[in-house]
C-alpha cells in the first residue's frame, strides 16, 4: 500500500456543479455491473442481508452458488427477481420488490428476522449509502436536506446490521446528481453507524477502508485515479496492485 505522491488535482473540479459536469462526463459504470463487482467479494456457504437499491440485483448473480440471501421482513434463501407473470405477492424483498423462492427457502417473523441481524448471524450485508467517512461511519438512513427519514420513512433494520454483520459493503453512485460528495472526510448526515464499513463499491471504483485511510483497489474501465480524487473528499491511498475493475461475462 502506497500513497501516490502528488496526484495532480483535475482542473475545475472544485465546486459541485463542477463535480457534476466532471461525473457525467466519465465512463461510469451500470447499476447492474455494480452489483455483479460487489456479488464477487460473497464468499461460498456466507449469509448475506441485502439492501434496498443496487444490492438488490445481487440475488440474480448468486442464483448458481451456495450462497444464502436474507431479506429482513422475514425470508431466508431468497432467490431472483421473479420473471414478470410468475410473481406472487406473498413473496417479495425489503424492497417490497416480487422475489422467486429457492429450495429450502424458509418464512419467519420479523423477531426472528431482527434476532437473526443483531446476534451476529449475519456475514455480509450489502447496503446503499447517503454517506460514508474514511474511517468507515455510514449514513443511509436520513437525509435532512430533503426533510426525508430514510426511503420508507423510517430507519428500518440498516442499523441493526450495521452493528450486527461481520461485514458491510456499500454500493452506491461515487456523488450525487448535483455534485454532492459522498465519500467524505466526516459524514453530515445522522449516522447509521460508527466504523462498520469494511469495502465501498461504486460507479467508478473500489476502496477499501483500512485503518491508514482510504484504499483505492480498482477504477472503472477508462477512469483515472485522479478523477476518482477529484470526486472523493479524504485523500486516497493507492494500491501498489491498482487495476480496472472487472465487467461482467456476457
């Protein structure tokens, strides 16, 4: 791991409607292919809860693995979005989304469901964010600029897997539509959670959160580590084995 010396700030990338220009600008990379790089970092035989937004799709890209998708209203091996004309309505995601059932797939309350999030049962949950600090803090349910607590109106369980999960990955847009920061020095928003992110996969990179600062493992095809800083407020550390991130096989 190494610090690369003096990365040159990119020209005009100082106020948020320049940020803005310059993140519409790069060769960004799907939602979908956002969910395939993060779906890599599941391991074999692991539980995985699975947020509202992007995490969503990862079910359709762990269909073939020995991987256990827990929805936290109350479903254990959910399968993929259910094909249009096959969805019954008795079953579906936190994201009151129409899902396909697996075999073995299993129905419990929601005591049961939070039981299972705040013991520790839990190894990787995959959420979106409004916010994350380079120490690893998250915001993602409330956003006071828009006078809206959380998607649904409420904080729902993404704090109880924020303590609860061995392991947290975040899948998100680098910045907002207008430019706004995501990836900051200190979140401005409430916080979910203190020091609970692990990994941060969005648009345009990779990064690991270490306890030397923000790691930046991967860009996406096209996009220089300069741009990723320019879109980034704490100053990255760079990976001695810095490379592309994958796209999927089509």
């Amino acid at each position: 791991m190494n610090r690369e010396p003096g990365i040159p700030p990119v020209p005009g990338a100082g106020a948020a409607g320049d940020r803005a220009r310059l993140f519409a600008r790069l060769p960004r990379l799907p939602r979908d292919d956002v969910a395939w790089r993060a779906a890599q970092e599941l391991e074999d035989w692991s539980y995985v809860n699975l947020g509202l937004g992007i995490p969503t799709v990862i079910a359709d890209y762990v269909r073939n693995r020995p991987v256990t998708i827990h929805t936290e209203n109350g479903m254990l091996k959910v399968g993929p979005w259910a094909q249009p004309g096959q969805e019954d309505w008795d079953l579906y995601n936190a994201g009151a989304e129409p899902v396909s059932e697996l075999p073995g797939s299993s129905y419990f309350d929601t005591v049961e469901s939070f039981a299972m999030m705040r013991g520790g049962h839990i190894d990787v949950a995959v959420m979106g964010a409004l916010q994350v600090s380079e120490r690893g803090d998250l915001a993602n349910w409330n956003n006071p600029e828009r006078g809206l607590p959380g998607t649904l109106g409420s904080i729902g369980g993404c704090m109880d897997l924020a303590a609860g999960a061995k392991r947290i990955i975040i899948t998100m847009e680098h910045v907002t539509r207008n430019g706004q920061l995501k990836i900051l020095k200190e979140c401005t928003f409430p916080l979910t959670g203190r020091h609970c992110v692990d990994l941060i996969v969005t648009d345009l990179a990779v990064i690991k959160v270490t306890p030397q600062g923000l790691l930046l493992k991967e860009v996406a095809p096209g996009v220089t580590p300069q741009a990723i800083q320019a879109l980034t407020e704490p100053t990255l550390l760079i990976d001695k084995d810095l490379r592309e991130m994958p796209r999927p096989r089509i």
